[in-house]
C-alpha cells in the first residue's frame, strides 16, 4: 500500500489527563492506553487503524521531553475545521486563528492546546 509521509506522530503533554479531556472534546473520540518501555513514560494513543493509510499518533508524558509552542505542527483532519475549533475553549483550550481558506487545499483553524502546544485543525470544506 502506498502511504503518506507521515507514519506516527507525538503531542508532549505534562498534564496527562487535562490534555486527554481536551483531545477527546476537541476531536469527539477516545484515546487509549499504550504500553510503554518505561515507567516514566505514558502515553495514550489516537485510534488507529493499522489497515488504513495516514498517521496516527499519541499523547505523551515523559520526564526527558515537554511541551513546545513553536515546534512541530500537526494537523487533524476534519469535515469541518470550524466545528472542531468551535470546541477549542470549552476544552481549556484558545484559538490562535479561526478557520480561514488556503486556496484549492480548503481550509485550516489553528488551536492552542491545553499543554501550550499549537495544533491544526484541516477539512476539505
């Protein structure tokens, strides 16, 4: 199966449960715990399903690493980026730009998350 670039991908947190909540209002899904290597490490994933193209990725608690605002972004894919981004603040969370277009690759809405981190909301619509 030919795949997109993107195979995994990590949120560093130091809340662990404040930033659970947010993620699974934002997005209206569940996260799930994974078995990690270490005890200093937790870490509770997106569904996934190992079949399907794209990325999944995780939470992540861990003494070595922490939340950065201006590292690497992530974009969830949505039908509608406004409804997710709608969600933002009574999560915890701010926006820091509503939905706005980005020409023939439809639009995107920027969030901060519970944690500092800067994530992407994208839809087709």
């Amino acid at each position: 199966m030919k795949r997109n670039p993107v195979g995994w991908f990590e949120i560093y947190v130091t809340d662990l449960d404040r930033a659970k909540v947010f993620y699974e209002t934002v997005l209206g899904t569940e996260l799930t715990k994974l078995d990690t290597p270490a005890p200093d490490i937790e870490m509770l994933a997106f569904p996934m399903d190992m079949e399907a193209g794209g990325a999944s990725g995780a939470i992540v608690k861990m003494s070595q690493s922490g939340p950065r605002g201006n590292g690497t972004l992530v974009y969830f894919s949505c039908e509608d980026c406004a409804v997710q981004a709608s969600r933002v603040e009574a999560a915890g969370g701010t926006i820091h730009s509503p939905k706005f277009s980005i020409g023939p690759y439809g639009f995107i809405a920027l969030a901060v998350d519970t944690e500092g981190n800067i994530i992407g909301l994208h839809s087709l619509k």
